[in-house]
C-alpha cells in the first residue's frame, strides 16, 4: 500500500532528487534547449513562505516513489482567491496501477483545500491517460498551451 504525507521539502529534496531524473527521462522533451535543472533556491523560498505543498508517496517500508508539488497563492488576475497551481507529480510507473494515482490527487485536493485554496490548476500531459484521470475527478479543459522552440 502507498502512503501519502506532507513533508518539507528541505528534509527529503535528496530522495526527490532521483525520482525527478527519472519523471524528466521519462518525458521530456527538447532537452537540448531546456536541459533539466531545477532552481531548488526558488523552491526553498515557496516553501519558507508558506506557498509550496509537497506531498510524497512511499511504500510501507519508507521507501519514496513518487510525489506531487504544487504552489498555493493567490493568482495574478485574481488577487483575492488562492489557487493551488500543481507543478509537478509524479509516481514510479512500477506503482501507477490500481487507484493509486486518484488517491494521490484526491489527497492533495484535501491539502489544497486546508491551505485555503478554492481553485485547482493542473497541467495534463496528452499522454498516459492524465486527461481522463483529471475528467473523472471533475476537471475541466480551461485552455491549451502551446509551445514552439525557437
């Protein structure tokens, strides 16, 4: 069974660290152009300040295998609701079967809720059934983002 935890993100960031190399092989794309280098200082100020949630998946041994990272502040057009914005999640296809993704989701709503969000803002890959998933929770398309390397 997988657990799920809110933990700080300056206690684990050397467990993620691998896990994240393995998301960012597993689909990345244009990687000459936007080579993986995550700005963990920018990250360690969201979470100082109250604005980042991270919520890990392990096995019962401990063990991380997943997690999911959002940012909870208000929005720049809409500067009196908090929106939780994921930002990245993630779980090792060896443990993806099953609910364990909703579970995950599910989890983080009632997170999100807690920190006061209202709304929800998650980015679905075209790919591996994310848009399907997000439906069956209740989400809905907003927009498209489109992206051309220059």
């Amino acid at each position: 069974m997988i657990r799920f935890d809110v933990e700080p993100l300056a206690s684990v960031a050397d467990e993620i660290a691998p896990l994240w190399e393995r998301h960012y092989e597993e689909g990345a794309e244009d990687r000459e152009i936007a080579p993986f280098a995550p700005d963990w200082r920018r990250y360690f100020m969201l979470e100082e300040g109250g604005n980042l949630l991270l919520l890990t998946a392990r096995t019962d041994d401990g063990t991380m295998v997943g997690y999911l990272m959002a940012i909870i502040d208000t929005h720049l057009h809409f500067s009196r609701t908090v929106f939780a914005g994921v930002d990245v999640y993630w779980l090792a296809p060896e443990h993806r079967g099953g609910r364990t993704a909703l579970r995950m989701l599910k989890t983080a709503e009632a997170c999100f809720k807690a920190m006061g969000a209202h709304v929800v803002l998650q980015h679905a890959w075209h790919v591996r059934g994310q848009e399907r998933l997000l439906a069956r929770m209740g989400y809905a398309p907003m927009e498209t983002v489109m992206k051309k390397v220059l």
